[in-house]
C-alpha cells in the first residue's frame, strides 16, 4: 500500500512541490538547525500533553549556588549606586571591577575544572535577577561574558588547546572578553557583513606562518572598550586555495586579543545614557595564525553556525532575566509607591484607573518570572530551544516596556525628575536596548518566533523540506512520503479537534486531573493550540515560501505562539508554587489576557489571510461568532492590583529574589516608608474618622504620645520619598564642561539630595 502510495500519489506531489516551494539559503537553515526543540513542539502538535509539562523539573538552585546569591552578589548590589556610576564615575567603580572578577561573576558557565563556577543556567539567570534590580551597569556587565561570546563559544566549539588556555584565563578575569558581530552596514542582517578575513602568510612572533590578514569595522560593542580580547566574525577568504578548495569560505570566529598591532579599541557609546562598557572597535591589516580560530581550521566557515546554536540558549537568560527583574522591581515599587502617595485624601492605588495598570503590572511579574524559569529549567534539562528562547527574549523585553511605562504613569513626576533618589530612570532607559539586542524584536516578531518554528517546531515541515533538497532521489521520495502523509494526517485530525473544541467552547478540550480552578484554563488553552496548528497548516499550504514575506501575518502566528508559550508558563508556575488559592487571581488576569490577545491575532489573520475562502472556512470552524474573549474582568484587576498594596506572602512570591537594599537608597526610603505606612493604617484611620491632625488627636488623648511619634516618623518616611532631587544651575552645567571630551552634551555631575 505505502509502496502503491509513494510511487503514484506521492511522487506528483513531490515533483510540485519541489518546482514550487523555494529551498533554504545556507544562513537560513544554519539558524533552523541550530538548537533543538523542546515545549514548542508540543505547542504546534495542536494538542500539548499538559502532563508532560507539569512533570518537568522545576527550575532550582544548589546549596552553593544559593550561598553565591545571598554572599557575593548581595555584596556586589550593596557596592554599586547606579546614580554616581552613571552620572559621576561612568564607569563601574575599581572596586566593583576587582570583585567581579575576584569573585567569578564572569565565569558563571564556565565549567569548574577551568577554574569557573560551573552553575546551572537557573543560578545565572537569578544572579542576573538581582543585579538588575540594583544597577542595570552590573546586571550588564556581568551578564554579556557568560552569554554569546568567547567564553561560550570556546566551551561549545574549541579546540582543547584553547579551552585549556583562553578558559581559566577567562574564569579568574585576567582576560576580559567582548563579542564583535554587528557594523555600521550589517545589524539585524548580521551575516551581510563585510569584515573580511583573507587566507594568507604572516609573521607572527617572529615566525612565518600560515594565518588570517583581518580587516573589520565594528560598533556597539559591549565590554569592547575594557576587553582584552576580542571574539570577532568575519567573512574568510582564501583566494590562494591555501585551506580551502574554495576562495569564500564563509562566517567565520575567531579570538582575537586586543592587543594585536592595527587593532583599535577603547572609545565609548554612551546606549541610552548607560555606562556599561560599549563602544566601537576596527582592525588595520592585523595578523592572526590559524589557530586562533574558534575551534582551528575545521570550523572556518562554520562561524554562523555556531552563533545561532550558542544564541539558542544565551538569549533565553541574560534578557528574559533582567526583564522579569524588571517587571517584579517595577510591580514592587509602584506597588508601595501608590500605597503611600496620596491625593484627593487617598492612596492614589485606590483609584480604578491606577488599578488596571497596578493589576497588570503585578500578573506581568508573575508571568514573566514563570516563563523565564521554566525556560532556564528547560536549558537545565539540556535543550537549546531556540524558538522558545526568541519567543523569550522579544516577550520578556516587550512587557517590561509595558509594566516600566505603568510604572513611570503611576510615579508621576516623581518617576520623572532625575537624581539619586530616582529608582525608575535607569531602567526605564534601558528598555529600548534590551529591545534592540540579540535580535531586534520586530524582526524577531515578525522572522524568528514564528518564522522559524512554524519550521523548526512544526512535527513535519523540516521533514519535508529536507526531504525536497535531498539528492538521493529514491531516498528524498520515501522520506517525503512518509513525512507529507503524516503532516495530512496531522491537518486532518487538528481540523476535526480545532472544531469541536471551538465550538463547544473551549469545554471538552483535555485538561490534567487535579488542577481545580486552573482546569478551564488548560482547556481552553487546548482549544486555542488546535486551532494554532490548524491556522499554521493553511497558512503554509496556500501562502508556502511568501508566508516569511507576510510578515504582519507571520508576526501574529509569533504572537499566538508566544502566547500558548507563556499561558503554560503560567499554569507550570502555578503547579510548581503548589496552587496557592492566593495567587489564583494572578494566574487568571494572566490567562484571561492571553486568551484575548490569541482571539484577536485569529481575528486579524482571519480577516488578512490572501486565500479568501479557505479563511471564511476556518472562521465559520473556529470563531463563528467572532472573538469571544474580552481580558480579565474589571474585578481580578482590582484584586491583584490589591496585592501590590498590601503585604503578603503572594507580594512576597512576586518579588522574590530582587535586591532589597539598606542603605538611605530610593527604593530603600521607599520600603521603610510602605512599611510604616500598613503599621500605622489603623491609627491613620482613627485620625480620619475623627477628622482630626495628628496635634489635635494627641490634644485630645485621642492617641498616645507613643502614637504621636509613630505618627510623625510616617510623616517623615513619606515626605523622604515623596520629595525629589533637585541641583544647582552650576551643578548643572559645570559637568558639561569638564566632561565634554566623555560625554558629548555635557551630564552633571555634583549632585544634591533636596530630600536631605
Ligand atoms: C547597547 C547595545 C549593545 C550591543 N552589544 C552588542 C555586542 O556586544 N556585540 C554585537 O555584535 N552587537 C551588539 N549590539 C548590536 C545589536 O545586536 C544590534 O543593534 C541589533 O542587531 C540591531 O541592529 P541595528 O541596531 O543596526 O538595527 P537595524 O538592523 O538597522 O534594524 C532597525 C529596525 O529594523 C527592523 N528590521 C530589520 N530587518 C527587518 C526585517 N527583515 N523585517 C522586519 N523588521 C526588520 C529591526 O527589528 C529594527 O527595528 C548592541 C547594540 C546595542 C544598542
């Protein structure tokens, strides 16, 4: 039968297919292979198996790694003023410098035996966590050496010579390392560069060897203005055939220490008035030997390759950390802010309208910090999902803009006037570079989440398509039979399964036993999954290769699946949290968002898919009475808005892990004050209802003289955050002025405590 199948059904439709469907280029099926899959796949079947997920280890820390948060990294947060090292110093202090190496932070993924510290992706994420919640310049710093660059690179791809020498180097900071990728011609286009390395004779040390003659231009380089040395891609040629049969090689990595004669290093960008080290960096003629290529002569060539796989895991911790730090700082202070501030004689959080950005800031903070940890436990099991962690990186960075926007509303002026007692400014100024690096979020949007995972993930499609390009024949037509009748299956049955489950509401879509209220939520989530992979499948079989240059309907796909992603996020945090009745507001804000914005994505592609009447059918299967969902209710806003007002243990679990100093700091003044302020409410209210001043209740002996100091230390505490910086004209511009030559424009530089 199968034999009968493939030689007079299928061969038609190979044939077909392969005149129609364009091929991969060699940079686009270098980044589909590189990493693997993991949660993704399961989301494109259509029909997830929740049970798979919840067994999933969740992400947690050793003894060891724990001691680190609580020993080093609190004493790093407690050495940094994120004010004086923008504004004064612009740079991390020596101090702070010496510490991070002395104590490691560089080496977090480098393995023990080269002198690192070996931890699990879920300790270096939570050590990221904290610094960003104390200075962005840290967080940082300390962040790019353990993503994409030479120390991960050498661990994935070197040769033993050069992981024995570059690693330990690396581990105890006696080399600081940089990765050079983007110049002024090629940022998102990344492989379009026109840094050139040429094949030929040198002399190195003083002997004449076989190397590399580079030529390059980078910029936005960070920790390129401090590295010593420098993790470069480049495009090799060999016109003399010297290591290769032929002239262009390709992308290739190389090491390049800093110190070369022709290299030229050490200017800085100022990224959003940031001062983590950036800059631009160029290379003259400089000579490097072969072997100073990641992994020798074997892996010229291979330099996108490589890139892709060791992105695959990197951009699902440093961003998606720093992110989810974010949301949590920005939903605890705003929190307290909005409980201590008050106008028209109430805590402004009392109002509706503060409310609904309160409510979403606090599920945000709960969602991200659920995605990024059962992403990192997803790294710890061992995949390199790249599609989830793109879905990571452009989610995690966009909603943080959302919730620091919230933030700054709610603040005011407050969050606006800059000065040391400013705790927003800093990070507010950050968003757009977490949104620019690793991967632009528009074009991760609209290329990468979807464009790669509708191929990637999908149970199929790389089947086939590898199938097409094979060129053992005999071969090509069984692999594709086999995978083109399974895809038909797959359709069929998610066709079948999308219906019901759309027109029965969501009701009979499978759900795991003994998830209590949280069942309707897997359900429904089921329904929206069926309906994803069968949406998937019609668009490729009507838009094939034009569906990457639809990028506003392939951008909705993206969102679609990033929303199945981060709902089961939820749902796994929930489990993992052992479903606690406190937080189920949270779990339901964020459900009920995400079933909106996946009806609303539907509607869109429905209303926007070119073939028309395919599109009238799948909306008269899956939403014949249009998208149902509307967001959470008004009421759960106000609960979780609530319980950013008011302490508990669920405020706890959504600020988990964030610095919380005990200095005379903004957000220090700022927790001293909330707390204050929830100790003395049911005095305040005593007050209030007998419509009295704190001088007239003690007048009275309405309150004892105990009391009346409680009363006026509120007073104090409150006035201590409410007030704002201000500076001198002469502080003002008396920075410009001898800092011109660092900092175009001039910043000030004295600065003046109005609190104080
Ligand atoms: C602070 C900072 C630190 C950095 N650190 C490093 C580093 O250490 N090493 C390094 O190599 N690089 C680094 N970068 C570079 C960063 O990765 C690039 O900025 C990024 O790749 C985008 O390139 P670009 O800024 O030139 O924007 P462009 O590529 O010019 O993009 C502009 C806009 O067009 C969009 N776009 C582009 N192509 C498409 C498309 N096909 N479809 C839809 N939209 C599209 C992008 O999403 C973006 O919104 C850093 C950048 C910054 C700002």
């Amino acid at each position: 039968m199968r034999a009968f199948r493939r030689d007079y059904i299928t061969r038609s439709i190979f044939g077909w297919a392969r005149k129609v469907l364009p091929s991969l280029s060699a940079t686009e099926r270098e980044a589909i292979e590189a990493g693997d899959v993991w949660w993704d796949a399961d989301l494109f079947t259509g029909n997830p198996d929740w049970n798979k997920m919840l067994a999933f280890p969740p992400a947690k820390l050793t003894d060891e790694e724990q001691a680190f948060l609580d020993g080093p990294v609190e004493e790093l947060c407690a050495m940094v003023d994120e004010w004086r090292v923008t504004w004064e110093w612009r740079d991390l202090p020596p101090e702070a410098w010496d510490f991070l190496k002395a104590k490691k932070f560089f080496a977090m993924i480098i393995p023990k035996k080269y002198g690192g510290l070996g931890f699990s992706a879920t300790a270096h994420s939570e050590v990221v966590r904290k610094l960003s919640t104390r200075s962005v310049t840290a967080a940082v710093t300390a962040m790019v050496p353990n993503s994409l660059g030479p120390g991960e690179l050498l661990m994935m791809f070197g040769t033993d010579e050069q992981r024995n020498h570059w690693l330990p180097r690396l581990a105890d900071g006696r080399e600081i390392p940089c990765f050079g990728l983007t110049s002024p011609e090629a940022g998102s286009d990344a492989a379009s560069m026109i840094d050139l390395g040429i094949v030929c004779k040198g002399t190195f040390n003083g002997r004449e060897v076989t190397g590399i003659r580079l030529n390059w231009s980078k910029r936005y380089i960070t920790l390129g203005p401090v590295a010593t040395v420098l993790g470069l891609a480049f495009k090799l040629r060999d016109p003399d055939r010297i290591i290769s049969q032929k002239e262009d090689i390709g992308i290739t990595l190389a090491l390049v220490p800093t110190n070369l004669p022709g290299v030229s290093i050490g200017r800085r960008h100022l990224p959003g008035m940031h001062v983590f080290q950036n800059g631009p960096n160029w290379g003259k003629d400089v000579f490097i030997p072969l072997d100073f290529i990641i992994g020798g002569v074997a892996q010229a060539g291979k330099g996108w390759k490589m890139l892709m796989s060791a992105l695959a895991a990197g951009r699902g911790i440093s961003l998606p950390s720093l992110s989810a730090a974010g949301a949590a700082y920005t939903a605890h202070t705003t929190g307290a802010y909005a409980r201590i501030r008050e106008q028209f004689h109430l805590p402004i959080g009392r109002f509706e309208a503060i409310q609904e950005r309160l409510g979403r800031m606090a599920a945000t903070a709960y969602m991200l910090d659920g995605a990024r940890r059962f992403t990192t436990a997803g790294l710890d099991m061992g995949h390199h999902p790249a599609v989830v962690t793109a879905v990571m990186k452009g989610q995690a960075t966009d909603r943080l803009r959302v919730s620091v926007n919230d933030a700054m509303d709610i603040h005011g002026g407050k969050g606006i006037v800059e000065g040391p007692q400013n705790y927003l400014g800093s990070l507010y100024r950050a968003v757009p570079i977490g949104i620019t690096v690793e991967g632009a979020n528009i074009v991760t949007r609209a290329l990468i989440q979807f464009g790669q995972g509708s191929i990637r993930s999908h149970p199929y499609v790389l089947k086939e398509m590898l199938a097409l390009e094979d060129t053992d024949k005999a071969r090509a037509l069984d692999t594709f039979d086999q995978a083109f009748w399974g895809h038909v299956g797959h359709s069929v049955r998610n066709a079948l399964r999308a219906w019901l489950r759309a027109w029965t509401g969501g009701l009979i879509g499978p759900a795991p036993a003994g998830q209590g209220q949280a069942t309707q939520f897997y359900r429904q989530l089921s329904r929206y999954a069926s309906a994803f992979a069968l949406c998937v499948d019609v668009a490729l079989l009507t838009l094939g290769g034009n569906l990457k240059r639809k990028e506003m309907i392939s951008a909705r796909f993206g969102d679609i699946l990033s929303e199945l992603f981060l709902s089961s996020a939820v749902l796994k945090r929930w489990h993992d949290e052992g479903r606690q009745s406190a937080d189920f507001p949270l779990v339901a804000w964020c459900m009920h968002s995400s079933f909106a914005t996946m009806a609303a994505r539907f509607d869109e592609i429905l209303a926007n898919l070119p073939a028309r009447p395919m599109a009238w059918l799948l909306r008269f299967m899956l939403m014949p009475l249009g998208p149902r969902h509307r967001g959470p209710k008004d009421s759960f806003t106000t609960v979780c808005a609530n319980l950013l007002l008011e302490p508990s243990a669920t405020r706890d679990r959504i600020t988990a892990g964030i610095y919380r100093p005990t200095d005379d700091s903004g957000v220090a003044r700022l927790n001293r004050a909330f707390r204050i302020v929830i100790a003395a409410q049911p005095l305040r209210d005593k007050l209030r209802k007998a419509h009295v001043g704190v001088a007239a209740a003690r007048a009275q002996g309405l309150i004892s003289e105990d009391e009346k100091v409680q009363l006026e230390a509120l007073a104090k505490a409150v006035a201590d955050v409410i007030n704002v910086d201000d500076f001198s004209a002469e502080e003002l511009t008396s920075g410009a002025h001898d800092d011109r030559r660092h900092a175009p424009g001039g910043v000030p530089s004295p600065v003046h405590h109005a609190a104080e």
